[in-house]
C-alpha cells in the first residue's frame, strides 16, 4: 500500500555539518526539504524505497539487498555514522518478484552497506522528523531507459503488498545550469530544468518521453529516472512542486504525491500486517508492542475501539503448510487491535504444534488473520457448511476449534472429525455444537 512519493535532491552542501554556513545560499531548497519532512511527519512508511543514481547500477534496476544500512558523510568532511536503518529483505524480495518479469531487476546482496550521498543526503531530513528511519529498500535506476522508468512507477502503483510503503526518488537535475556549474555550463540546462519541473507541476511525462537524448546528455543530470518514476507512480494523481532553484549551478527540485484517501481502511490488508508488525517486533526486542505505539500507522476505528475476538494464522509460503494458528473465541483484549498484537505473537510462538518461529524465518511466512463473529449453537451437522461457518465441538471441559474454508475440509463429516480430535474427543456424538463466521484477512488484501 502506497503512502506517499517525493522527489528529492541531494547535495550534501545542504546538510549543516557539511555546509558549514553555505547551505543558506540554498534556502530554497532547504524550505522546500524542510516543508517535506514537515508534511510526512506523521505519514512514517514500514518500508521506504529509495531510489538512487549514485548507488551500485547495472542493467535494469539494480536492487542492494543489504541487512542493515549506515548513512554518512565521511567524503564531505562529516565524521562518523549520521543515521543508521534496517535492510528490507523481505519486502525487497516480495517487490522483485513483482517486477522481474517486466524489468531486469538485477540484485546484490550484502551485510551492511554504506549509503551513497544521494540516499544520505534526503534521508538526513525524513531521520530527523521521525527519530529513525524505517526498513530501507535501496535500488538505482540509472540502467533503465526513460520509457523503462516511467513504466516502473506505473508498475509499483499496480505493487500490492500488506506493508505501508513510500518512494524517495533521489535526483539532481541539471548540473549546468549558471556559468559557475561544476560541470560547465550549457544553456540546455536550464531549459532541461523548466521541462522537468513543469512535467511535475502538469503532472504528464509525454514532454520528459519525447526529449532527444542528446539534450538530455548536454544537460548532465542524474535525476530525470527518478523524476519519471515518481510521475508513473502518481498515476493522475496532483503532484505539489515544494521548490526549485540551482544556486551553486545544479539544479534541485523537490516535489511530493500523497496518495488520496485512506485506501488502507478499504481492504484488509493491515489487520495482518499488523499482526506481522507485532511478530517482528518481539522477535527482534523480545518486547511486545503496544497499542499506543501503532495506532498512527494502524489507524481505524474498527482496530481500536471495538471489541472482536480474533485467530492469526500463519503458512508457509512456498507450500501453504501450517506453520501456527492461535486466537481467541471471545474478545479479552480491550479492542480488536489489541486482540491481532497478542494473538499474532502467540500464534509464533506459543502453538505447541510447532516450534517457535525465528526471524530469519519470518520473510518466508505469509500472515492472516480471521475475525470472529459471535458463536452461534446449532441442533446438529445440518447447520453447518464448512466453506461458510466455522464450528466449535464442545463436551465437559473438552472444546476443539476448526475455522472456516480450510485446504481439506470439504464436508462436514471431515470438519466435525478434525474439530473432535481437537477436543480429544472420537467424535462428535454427545457433544454441543457452536458455528461461527469470519471476516477472513489475507497479506495480498483480498478477504
């Protein structure tokens, strides 16, 4: 699910502890990036992909699979590490696997990387709003034609994944704008510049598509990719130009969509990952999350004050086994949400069916969650439908659970069966029965 896209430049004379006092001669710029990071404040993503055209390239998009990263300036003067961030395998191999039969996506994999300037630059600004940063998804798009990088932003709209992502396109524009350009001047730059920054305003990339190549190459830029990306994302949507200047020669354009709506109330496809968010979080710091810590990027009245019971279920992804389901029959949390970070821990942890899963595990595990209607107790199997109802068998202190429209239960015989050895029970015979719906959640966002 798309959050949001921004262009960004990133000259690192910007950053304070580089300019040391000149990046005042940018206050455009900074304006523009500080109005940015203003603006996403509370719009943090799980997963931020950047796309960047000093990172490693190669035919295509090239990918950078690293487990974790560190951004810093130490080749313009700035000791040390300013920010550090985790890698986002999984959602960077759940994003390559989307694209790989539209576009090269060569990938390289990696410990922990250093960030280039042109990742580090921007990202300065978003560490700072949100006190860290979130799982960074790094790829560079230099390797692709125009036409091919206005199809990827077209593609990543059509992405739909169970995580809140967000796109960093990285670029400069022309670096020969004014006389004192580091790369000369050439008065195409400008004239580059004014069609970039107008396609964005417009919001149409067919003037970006037509231009000559050769004017493209006496402009000198490195974010055009990055630019058309953003305008294929987008889609029809507005896009709001922050800034534009080229104060040192080399021109900065800043620029943000917001995808209208609260699409993510639309479908199901938080309910799991927020319970994957919870998982993830107890594997790593062995702490649980809170509700307070994840309503901003969970939001919703049915989340958070409403009461449901619910299960999470989790599956292996290459063969669909089981690999842990635990949930409750009656609501014991204060609300539903509540309900998803408890249960979603428990089902990786605690089902004694299974051992206890592992984050290196994690990216390999597809997440579901069903929410429970209130149990309803029927006369006899003639009540039952194993594809719409859910069935509790019941004697003494003995209770065995079956969910609905599960892979091998096709009738109500081999329902009531499993759902009596679940009890300890040979059968169902003496037994009361209980049958239940479910608003079933699934990662891709169908129910």
């Amino acid at each position: 699910m798309w959050l949001w896209g921004c262009l960004a430049p990133h000259p690192p004379i910007i950053v304070p502890e580089v300019g040391r006092g000149r990046e005042r001669e940018a206050s455009v710029t900074l304006k523009g990036m500080q109005g940015l990071a203003e603006r996403l404040r509370d719009r943090k993503p799980e997963v931020l992909l950047v796309l960047s055209p000093h990172a490693p390239f190669g035919d295509g998009l090239m990918f950078v699979d690293a487990l974790g990263f560190e951004g810093g300036l130490q080749k313009f003067g700035v000791g040390g590490t300013l920010f550090e961030a985790s890698g986002g395998c999984d959602a960077s191999h759940d994003l390559v696997d989307f694209l790989k039969s539209s576009i090269p996506v060569p990938r390289w994999g990696t410990g922990t990387f250093q960030l280039d300037h042109a990742s580090v630059v921007p990202l300065t600004w978003f560490h700072k709003a949100w006190g860290n940063l979130p799982r960074l998804v790094l790829a560079n798009p230099i390797g692709l034609g125009l036409q091919a990088a206005f199809s990827l932003g077209k593609l990543l709209s059509e992405f739909r994944d169970f995580r809140r992502w967000a796109l960093l396109a990285s670029g400069d524009l022309s670096h020969r704008v004014t006389p004192e350009a580091p790369a000369g001047y050439h008065p195409d730059g400008a004239r580059f510049d004014a069609l970039v920054m107008d396609s964005i305003r417009r919001n149409d990339a067919q003037a970006l598509l037509d231009l000559d190549p050769a004017f493209v190459d006496r402009a000198g830029e490195c974010g055009l990719r990055s630019a058309l990306t953003l305008l294929g994302l987008a889609g029809k949507d507005p896009i709001e130009v922050l800034s534009y200047e080229a104060p040192f020669g080399v021109g900065y354009g800043t620029a943000l969509w917001e995808c209208p709506g609260n699409t993510e109330n639309k479908n199901g496809a938080k309910l799991p990952g927020l319970a994957r968010a919870s998982i993830r979080h107890y594997l790593e710091t062995g702490r649980r999350l809170v509700a307070d810590e994840v309503k901003n990027l969970y939001p919703g009245h049915e989340l958070w004050e409403a009461r449901q019971a619910c299960f999470v279920s989790l599956k292996n992804r290459t063969d669909g086994s089981l690999r842990g389901c635990i949930g409750t029959l009656e609501p014991i949390c204060p609300s539903l949400g509540e309900e998803i970070l408890q249960n979603a821990i428990s089902s990786a942890t605690r089902d004694p069916r299974f051992e206890p899963v592992t984050l290196s595990e994690l990216p390999g595990i597809t997440v579901s969650v069903d929410v429970l209607g209130s149990p309803e107790r029927i006369s006899g199997p003639e009540s039952l439908d194993p594809r719409r109802y859910g069935v509790i068998v019941e004697k003494g202190n003995r209770r065995g659970v079956l969910l609905p429209d599960l892979e091998g239960i096709d009738n109500v015989e081999e329902q009531l069966a499993v759902a009596s050895r679940k009890a300890g029970l040979p059968g169902p015979d003496g037994a009361d029965l209980w049958r239940f719906t479910v608003d079933r959640h699934l990662e891709n966002g169908k129910q």
